[in-house]
C-alpha cells in the first residue's frame, strides 16, 4: 500500500500550457493583424535504457513568445527565432527593445524617465517583415527544468544549444514552417548561440537557416577576455575606449570617425607590436607609445604606464572620470553613475544595467499578463546568475570560440547570410573584436560578401538610443527582404 502511495504522489506529467491572443499594430503600410502565443512548451528527451528505447521523457519547460502576421502565406513568410546572452539573459532585451510589436519607454543616457516607465507600439516592429518566435533559455525568463529535474543540465554551452535547437524544431513543425525563410538573431552570448545553433541545426536535423542576425556580436571569447598571457584583447578594445572618451569630451575639437581611425590605425599597428616586445620595448618607443595610448583612450599617461600599456576594461570603466566622481557603464559607456566611494579599482555596479533593467523588466510583466493573457507565479528572470557556473567544459585548455561551427555552416550552406551589429560605445563586445574574428573566418573568399556589418553610435543595446533603433530597424528590415 506504501509502494502504491508513493507512485500516486508522483508529481502529473507536464503539459504546454500556451495562450493565443489577437492584436494589431501599426506598420508603414497600415495597420496589421498578428497572433501571439505566449507560454511554456514541454521539451522531451529521448531516453534509452540498456539499447530500449523507453520513450520521451520531460526535461524541460521552455517560455516562448510567438507573433505571427494573420492571412500571411506560412511558406513563403520569413521567421525569426529571436533570444539573448548572458548567460543567463531571457530574451527581453531583444523582444522590448528592438523587434517585437510592443516597446520600452524608458529615455536614454543623460535624459533617463522615471519610474513606472511605459510602453508604446513599434511601429518598427521586424514583425512587419517577419514572423517572430522569442526563446528564453533554461532558469531565464518563465522557463524552467522539469520538477526534479537537474537545471545544471542546461547551464553550459551543449545542453544549451541542443535544448534551444530542440525548441525550434518543435516550433517550426508544429506550425508548419519548414518551408518558411528562417532567421536566427542573437545578442551578446546570444550571438555565440545562434552561430552553433546555425551548424547544429543543419548538422542534427538536417534544418538549414537563411540568415543570421548577430547584436554586439562575440564569436571568439579569447578576443575579450583579459586572462594571464592574453594580449589579444588589450588592442582590441582601444577603439572602443576611444569611442567612450570622444562621447564624454575627452577629444575636443575632433570627430568621431577622426578618432577612431586613429585609435584603429594605432590598434592594428605599433600597439600590439610594443606589447609583443615586454621589457624589450626601447624607452624611446615605450615614451611615445604610453603617450599616444593615453591620448586615445582619455586616461592619464602616468596610470597607462603603472599598468604596463595593459588597460583592462573594467578598471578603464572605473578610471576614465574618475576626477569628476564618475563611473561609466560596459554595457553602455555613454551612461554613467557613482560609487560609495571614488578610491575603488573597479566599478562596483554597471550603471547602464542599472538605468535599463526597470524599465525592461515592468515591460515585460506588464506585456506578458495585460497583453498576452499569460499568468504565472514565478519571477521572470531578466538577467539570473543562478546559470552559474556556466559549463565551457567542450573547449578546456582553450578559449571559447564558434568561429569554425560559424565557417563549418557557411561552407555547407553557401546560402547562409550574416549581419552583424556592432555599438560604438559597447564595452562587453566591442565592436573591433568582431571586426577581426570576421577577417580571419576560415572560409572562401566568394562567401565573404554574404557578410554584413553594420555600426552604430550606442552601446550593447544599441537600440536604447532612438536614431540608432530607428536606423538599426531598418537594417534588420533590409537584410530580411534581401532574402531571395
């Protein structure tokens, strides 16, 4: 009788518990009718015992947004499967900020609103160019790992990539899609997802994408990590110091494309060279070099040489203002904001994370249960570190990178297309970086036109800057109408 107890006291199986509702929003043609489905969809893992199969068993519980033009032709109608980093970020930044029909009134760096902020429709919305299909990863968003599951089997870059690519599966065979032109659009890590998603895709289910869009992109994490030994990023993040300096008067009397074409002129030439030669540097050449290092970067010649040329970025986000009391933001160094104290090292906040996750956050509680008519109990994470530890165990004893799933997809499919967005003043990934990982991407010449870059005068979230959302909606726009 125990025994039999105890199985009746199994948790039910979990079931998609996903609602539909009807809107329309204004485009530049008029107004469009579009149905969203906002809920969770139950992902199921093949299970095996002893060569038997067993069946599919629950594994997770994966919030997805979808919004979809009524009367439209699904198989000629493009999708966008949208979602963001972190690791650890649900997809709202992307779902509020830039492509969905609804978006954050919020201000900008300097001009900030107060709280309880707003929303207003996009009348840039991508939806007038494509369907839309929103992925929180597991532990962000609604999205969870199944009662008695384990989420540590999900935080790492394989459980990752498979439970988000079986998310699209699923998404793109229920409604059938297949058929459909397909994007796949990633910010920040998000970005490191949707290239390998692009090869797994294809690899795996034999699923071939049209294109990629890739916001503040990072394909190689040895380009921005500053470890011991690596000299990679130190030239590779000057222009953007450059770019942060010139926005806070630090260049006077001079443009911006003046400044970064020097800053990228000293990038790429006499500055990784004198970090290449250590203690070897003569002292004429380590004069004129610290000299002209802090020229472009805004900082105190005395500090640039106490750290040996080697300006780390978070001490740079600390260092730049530090005689008027400021701190300036990774995410976006046009904000700024204060310390307890101004003896630190390092910021100990980021200040542009701070002005945009209320907003953001109001936004999407208010959208998914006013708008959407979706309810649940759970807090939606925004940005969670209990992702934390993120498993990288597939690239041990080196750095992360997808630069070869990247080139492995193009190769294969000839067809596949690449945007990338870049933010000037975007300290987490700069856009230099990307610049270079694209120019060394190991595939044939005749693909290299299938790639496109394109930069704007904002950080990470480039689009919290009005011109720049304006200008960057009707980039993504064109890119997707370019499909044949």
């Amino acid at each position: 009788m125990a025994d039999e107890d105890l199985r009746n006291d199994k948790p039910e199986p979990p079931t998609d518990d996903l609602v539909t509702t009807s809107h329309t929003v204004r485009g530049p043609d008029g107004e469009l009718a579009y149905t969203a489905t906002a809920g969770r969809i139950v992902v199921r893992k093949e299970k095996h015992t002893d060569g038997t199969f067993d069946g599919h068993e629950p594994h997770a519980e994966v919030f997805v947004v979808a919004y979809t033009v009524d009367g439209a032709e699904p198989g000629t109608r493009p999708v966008t499967i949208a979602f963001n980093g972190g690791p650890g970020s649900s997809s709202v930044w992307l779902h509020m900020g830039l492509f969905g029909p609804r978006r954050v009134v919020m201000g900008d760096a300097g001009a900030l609103t107060p709280p309880p902020w707003g929303l207003t429709d996009n009348e840039e919305s991508l939806l007038v160019h494509s369907d839309l299909v929103f992925v929180d990863p597991v532990s962000t968003g609604y999205s969870r790992a199944v009662e008695g599951g384990k989420p540590a089997d999900f935080h790492g870059y394989t459980g990752d990539v498979e439970t988000v690519g079986e998310v699209i599966r699923l998404w793109v065979t229920r409604n059938e899609r297949w058929l459909s032109p397909k994007f796949l659009a990633g910010e920040s890590y998000g970005t490191l997802r949707a290239a390998a998603l692009a090869e797994h895709l294809q690899d795996r289910y034999g699923m071939y994408v049209n294109g990629l869009m890739l916001i503040s992109s990072v394909l190689d994490m040895g380009t921005i990590r500053f470890t011991e030994g690596n000299d990679r990023p130190y030239p590779l993040f000057l222009p953007t110091y450059a770019a942060i300096a010139h926005h806070h008067g630090l260049h006077p009397g001079r443009t911006l494309p003046e400044v970064l074409a020097d800053a990228t002129d000293f990038a790429t030439g006499d500055y990784p060279w004198a970090l290449a030669q250590g203690n070897r540097l003569p002292a004429a050449d380590l004069d004129r070099v610290a000299a002209r290092l802090a020229a472009l970067s805004g900082l105190d010649e005395g500090y640039v040489r106490r750290v040996r040329l080697r300006i780390e970025h978070q001490r740079f986000f600390r260092e730049l203002l530090r005689g008027s009391g400021r701190t300036i933001g990774r995410i976006d160094g046009r904000f700024t904001g204060w310390e307890a104290d101004d003896g630190g090292e390092v910021p100990g906040h980021d200040p542009s994370i701070a002005a945009i996750t209320g907003p953001y956050t109001a936004a999407i509680n208010s959208h998914v249960r006013t708008t959407l008519g979706y309810s649940n109990d759970l807090p939606y994470e925004i940005l969670t570190g209990r992702v934390q530890p993120w498993s990288y165990k597939e690239f041990e004893g080196r750095a992360v990178s997808v630069v070869g799933k990247l080139s492995a997809a193009m190769r294969t499919n000839p067809h596949l297309r690449v945007h990338v967005a870049c933010g000037y003043h975007d300290g987490a990934t700069p856009y230099s970086a990307a610049e270079q990982v694209l120019a060394v991407l190991p595939i044939p010449d005749e693909l290299r036109d299938r790639i496109e870059v394109r930069y704007y005068e904002a950080g990470h979230m480039m689009y919290v800057h009005e011109p720049s959302r304006l200008r960057q909606s009707a980039d993504l726009a064109a890119f997707v109408r370019a499909t044949p």
